[in-house]
C-alpha cells in the first residue's frame, strides 16, 4: 500500500514539473537569448571592427566607444573620451553600418556601446544585458564591467567569440 501511494505521489509530482515548472524554466532559456548578435552571419564585419579596434586601441584598460549617429545620419564610432567620432577606414565603418542595421535582429536589440578591456572587445546592446565579446585570455565572465556581480551564461561560438547573457535567474 505505501509503495502505491509513493508511486502515486512521485507520478503527480512529476507532472506539476510537466505541466507547471518545466515550461517555464524552458521560456526563460530561450527568451534569455533572444537578443543575441547574429554573428554567423555578419562575422567578417565583426572581426573587422575587431582587428581595428585592437590595433587602434592596443593595451586599453578601459575604454568605450560609443555607436551614434553623425550629423549626416551616418553610424559612426564616438570617443567620449577624446570628444570625437574616430576617423576609421572605410571598410570599417560599412561594417559597423551593416551590424547596427542588422546585426542585431531583434527589436529590443540595438548596438550601443563597444568597449575595450585589454585584449577584449565587447559588443554590448542598449539594455545591457547581453553582448557579444571577442575574448582571446579567457572566457566572459562578465557583461559590462568587471565589478559586475550578476549572474551570467556564455555560448561559445568560434576563435574567442562569445555571446554573453545574463541569466534569467
């Protein structure tokens, strides 16, 4: 008789799982990566503004770059720092075009800052929760700075690339 009624129990728990806990825990994965770069598609750009990035900025500690409009409704690259948009190739600014028109498809994406941390370059998104980094010394262990303390998750894509997420939990 106990047997049955643990059996019972056991059957009943398992499908408030099913039916309660595990669609949501399922939602919450896949929103948690719904504002990741489409960085397949666009990875020569990306590795463009990378390569320029690292050997314009060589040995950075800290450093953002913001991603604005100029007066002539062009994307550019905005250093607060020195007061000015960045005189980049021309290669390197159809690049950033083509990632913040469409390298970040979904609509509460939208590339806003890149920052520099040593060898590491960030592509981070208006919320800040996510970005995709190029990370070659080590894996991501944070989004926007590190004195970060959130909670965060890593996919690793190829040759030190990473899309980084905060954990919906």
């Amino acid at each position: 008789m106990k047997k049955g009624i643990i059996i019972v129990i056991v059957v009943i728990v398992f499908l408030l799982f099913l039916t309660r806990v595990f669609p949501l825990l399922l939602f919450s994965y896949t929103n948690t990566w719904k504002y990741t770069a489409e960085y397949e598609e666009y990875v020569e750009e990306f590795n463009a503004i990378k390569d320029y990035i690292l050997e314009s900025y060589q040995g950075e500690e800290d450093k953002y770059l913001s991603v604005s409009y100029t007066v002539d409704k062009n994307i550019r690259l905005y250093d607060a720092d020195e007061g000015k948009y960045l005189e980049s190739p021309e290669d390197v600014n159809e690049a950033l075009e083509a990632i913040f028109r469409e390298g970040f498809p979904n609509k509460d994406s939208s590339l806003d800052v890149i920052r520099i941390h040593n060898n590491r370059i960030s592509f981070c998104i208006t919320n800040g929760n996510y970005c995709l980094t190029y990370s070659p010394d080590e894996k991501p262990s944070w989004i926007n700075g590190p004195e970060e303390e959130r909670h965060i998750w890593t996919r690793n894509l190829e040759n030190y690339w990473y899309h980084v997420v905060e954990a919906p939990y």
